[in-house]
C-alpha cells in the first residue's frame, strides 16, 4: 500500500512538472503569436492607403483599424489566446478526470453496490470509470476490504476509510485546479490591460484637441479608436476567462461533491456490516 501511495505521489509528480512547463511555454508563445499577428497580419501595408502602416486603414478594414489601436492591442490578443489556450486545457484534463460515461450515474451504480455489500462489483465499475472519482472511491474500497479484515471498529475504520479517501483525493484534485490561477489571473490583467490602452488612446485624443487652435481630426480619431479597440479586446479576454474559470470550477465542486457521496456510502455500509456481526 505505502509502494502504490509512493508510485502515486511520483506519478503526480511528473505531471505536475509536465503541467509548469506547458504552462510557462503556452504563455511565452501566445504573446509571442500576438505580436506576430498584430506586426504582420494586422500591420500588413496592403491595409492601409498607399500601402503605408502610419496612414490611415482603408475604409472598412478592421485589421488595419484593431492595428492603430497601438502597443496593447499585441499584449491584449496574446492574453485572449492565454484564456483560449488555457481554457481548451483544461476542458481536456477536467473532462478525461471525469472518466467513461455520466458521472452521477456511476456513483449510484456504485453506492447500491457497495449497499449491497457486492464490493467486488464496485471496484469493477471503478476501473470501468477510470476517472478521478472512480481512482478515489477505489481507495476508499480498497481499505474497506482492510479494515473489514483488520475487524476494526465502526469509528476506528470510518476514521481509516476516510484517511484513505482524503489522501487519493489530495492526489487527484491538484491535477484538476492545475492552471486555473492563470485563467483567473486573466480575468483581472484582461481588464486591467484593456484600460491601461484606453487611457493611453484618450490621451492621444486629448491631446490631438490641444494642439494648436485647430484640434488634429486625424490624431482625434486615432486616439478614440485606440481607446475603443482595447477596451473592446480586453472585454473579450476577461469574459473568455471568467466564462471558463466559473465552468471549471464547477465541474470540479461536482467531482468532489461525488467523492463525498460514495465515501459516505462506504463508512455507513462498514457501520452496517459491524452492527451485523456484533448482533450475531
């Protein structure tokens, strides 16, 4: 059992390792992809009039107008891809831990199953699961049948199943919250990027009304369609990103919440097996 916890903890070990460097290199490539695409695409001259970048866009080309939005908009669009990116991760990672089939459904297979005192089957729907519920409700199984063995007492064995639970749990659940902090942390930077380019561009605009007795009109609206551009896109990255944190979150809560279920479900049916055998 103290082998199997070990391979665990090491197993997990070597995701989590795996899980920084994806995390640093996804980062590090999204502002990379941003500027990239604001510099070549967006700033590509045939958007511009006279094929000139520092000109004015041509009427109704939205890459060349999202391109005078100026130096945050490279930031921004690296920040939108981080919540995509991320977002798509983690639906992967928290989708795979929910294991084959309806997660709900297979806790009650379980619990009448384990009602049932048919462990055995349990542990074959667990490993027919193969989700981060069903590893966990497995451990928990498993120490039943030690404990049931050892002949503990109901609290002493409660006490031991629920140990057991907590520490498969403790395993599991870090994979499953691993890069959320950055999808919440985006929420907060979109934002916050997003305004830093619309004071930015309202200050071009400000000072395109106080240049000289005649305000600039061209420097005019290229202060207000900075300002708008960045609002714009760090409104769409705060949104992505607290969209998916929310989402995930909650698929999360749901996962533990069944882990709770199925563990009740195992102390009360080894109660139920103690008071049994004490009144035989």
């Amino acid at each position: 059992m103290a082998n199997a916890s070990i391979q665990k903890v090491e197993t997990k070990g070597g995701s989590s390792k795996g899980s920084n460097v994806f995390a640093a290199l996804a980062i590090v490539i999204c502002i990379i992809v941003g500027i990239l695409v604001w510099k070549f695409i967006m700033g590509h001259p045939s958007n511009f009039e006279d094929n000139n970048p520092e000109g004015h866009p041509l009427p109704g080309n939205y890459l060349g107008m999202v391109y005078k939005g100026g130096y945050v908009v490279p930031v921004l669009m690296g920040l939108f891809l981080m919540s995509v990116v991320f977002s798509i991760e983690r639906l992967f990672v928290i989708n795979k831990a929910a294991g084959k089939g309806n997660v709900e459904t297979f806790v009650r297979k379980v619990q009448n199953q384990i009602a049932a005192g048919n462990i055995n089957e349990a542990m074959a729907e667990c490993d027919k699961q193969q989700g981060t519920v069903a590893n966990v409700v497995k451990a928990g199984l498993l120490k039943y049948e030690e404990v049931k063995r050892e002949g503990f007492d109901s609290e002493r064995a409660e006490a031991a199943i629920q140990q057991e639970i907590e520490e498969a749990t403790s395993l599991e659940m870090p994979m499953l919250e691993k890069n959320l902090v950055v999808i919440s942390t985006l929420v907060s930077i979109g934002t916050l990027c997003g305004l830093l380019g619309t004071v930015t561009g309202m200050i071009k605009a400000f000072s395109a009304l106080g240049a000289g007795s005649t305000p600039d009109s061209s420097q005019l609206a290229n202060g207000i369609s900075e300002a708008l551009i960045n609002t714009a896109t760090g409104i769409a990255t705060s949104t992505v990103a607290i969209i998916a944190y929310n989402s995930f979150t909650s698929k999360i809560d749901k996962l533990t919440y069944s882990i709770d279920e199925a563990g009740f479900t195992i102390t009360q049916t080894y109660r139920r097996f103690r008071a049994r055998a004490n009144n035989a």
